[in-house]
C-alpha cells in the first residue's frame, strides 16, 4: 500500500541503526504507520506500534544506535517506552507511564 512512499525513503539512506531507515507515514491527525527498512537489502519491517490506537506517536532515533524512544497518549496517559532493534524484531527494554498526557508533546 505505501510501496513508492517506502521506496523513496530508503534511497535517502540510513537514519537508524547503520544499515536502516525509519520511515513514517501520516494516517489523519496524530496517527502514523512506521515502517523499518533495510537499505542494504531493501527487505521492510512493521514497526509494532502505530495507526489511531497509538495516538499522537512520536519517535526519538538516530543512525548510531539500535535503540528507539516511542511516546504516545493513550487514555489520557503519556506512555514512553525503549525498545531495543536486533535487526529482526524490537524488544521493550523500559517502559514509563505519566499520568499527565502533556508530557507526551
């Protein structure tokens, strides 16, 4: 469905983990897919948090580190949680949870 979106990101090259490029696709007002592609061999990866049930997602990442920061409102809470890339799948390394959904923004 985002083929030629995900495509064209990739050519851009890595901003995510030496090899790999985040890319992130808008869905509506504070909704976003995100997908992980590896620019070395063009194969794409689901990132596993994204669409209208993780509102307002936002993610903190750079090309040095396997490690993303993801913050997002849900029922009224801000919810942040690290996560961890080996270059297959992400695993939840902390996770934090404010009761003021500002702190998300």
């Amino acid at each position: 469905m985002f083929r030629t979106r995900i495509v064209n990101e990739m050519k851009t090259g890595p901003n995510f983990a030496g090899r790999y490029a985040i890319i992130e696709i808008g869905c509506g007002t504070g909704c976003r897919n995100t997908f992980i592609g590896d620019v070395s061999n063009g194969r794409v990866y689901r990132f596993p948090y994204g669409g209208e049930e993780y509102s307002m997602l936002n993610l903190t990442y750079n090309v040095k580190s396997n490690y993303i920061t993801a913050k997002w409102v849900d029922d009224d809470r801000c919810i942040t949680e690290l996560l961890e890339w080996n270059g297959s799948i992400f695993k939840a390394v902390s996770r934090n949870v404010r009761k003021d959904p500002s702190d998300c923004y």
